[in-house]
C-alpha cells in the first residue's frame, strides 16, 4: 500500500525492569528496525509518568489503559488486530528485542501477500480490495479468475454482485 498504515502493539504493566527498561529499547529499535512503521503501547496506571514520556519523546504513541485484574494487561496489546485501519500490526512482548532477521521475515511475509499489478489493474479493482484478497492468497488476475462468488463474497465490501463482476472481469483476458 503506499499509505501503508503498520504497528507494533505492545502491552506494558508492571514493575518489573525487564519490562520497563524492555519497552524504552523496543521503542529505539524500532525505529532502526522497523522504518515507517508506528509502535504503540498500551500503558497501565502504575507506569511512571517519566516513563511514559520517555516512551513517548522516542516516538510510540502511549495509550493509558487501567487494569482491572492480573492478567489482562497482557492481552491489550492485541486490540490493533482487529482495527481494519492497518495494513499490518506486529504484535510482541516488551522483553523480547526487536530484531533484523525478524524484520526480514516480516517484510518477506508482507511481500508474499501483495498484489500483482494485474490485479490492481482490474477493471472495478479498487486497492482496498486488492490487499484483502492477496491477504488470502489471491494475488494475480489468474488467481481471481479462478474463485467462486462464494469464496470471495465475505471480503470486507464485496457481496455476490461485486465478486462475480470482478471475477468476470479476471477472466475477460481468456476470451480476448
């Protein structure tokens, strides 16, 4: 995507160094690691507000949640998955370090689900549409061509009447 909007989630509660000390070195080497891409933590009320800010003059954007048990801190760092808004969300843990070779897998990863031009070359291809189907492993015109309408329909924005006008379009080039 050109505008491609991609995040690493984290979560921070706690006291712990491990994790505190974790979240301010992720936030630094993401930056190296991971250029163009935002990091956002999920900050519970027992950080310190130095911290907080350090993390956020590094450049994450901080957002405060409130702890209303032991564990689910933990699972605040998964919210980004289901916001549509991103191409791409990164999920970790503030003590494990971010690192090139898993920067790689991740660019390999994205590339694999990336659009063929002749896709987004399609008559009533929007790109939306295009990323959401190479997310599924459609990426090229052929592999369009070779859907059901019901395969494709449930895609965010589709309907029947969309994914058979799209599919028929795929397969004008076998009758040309």
């Amino acid at each position: 995507c050109p505008m491609s909007r991609k995040l690493i989630s984290f979560s921070l509660y706690g006291s712990g160094p491990l994790y505190l000390q974790g979240a301010l070195r992720n936030v630094y080497l993401a930056t190296l690691i991971y250029p163009g891409w935002s990091v956002r933590l999920y900050v519970s009320q027992e950080i310190d507000e130095s911290l907080v800010r350090q993390l956020s003059d590094a450049g994450a954007e901080v957002v405060r949640k409130e702890r209303r048990g032991e564990i689910d801190g933990m699972f605040w760092r998964l919210l980004p998955a289901a916001d549509a808004s991103f191409d791409a969300v990164i999920i970790r843990d503030v003590d494990s370090r971010l690192t090139h070779r898993e920067a790689l897998a991740v660019e390999e990863d994205l590339e694999a689900h990336k659009p063929s031009d002749d896709l987004l070359s399609l008559d009533g291809m929007d790109e939306a549409t295009a990323y959401a189907l190479a997310s599924r492993g459609i990426a090229t015109r052929d592999d369009l061509a070779e859907m059901a309408v019901d395969e494709i329909s449930d895609v965010e924005g589709m309907g029947d009447e969309r994914a058979a006008t799209l599919i028929m379009a795929a397969r004008q080039h076998w009758f040309a």
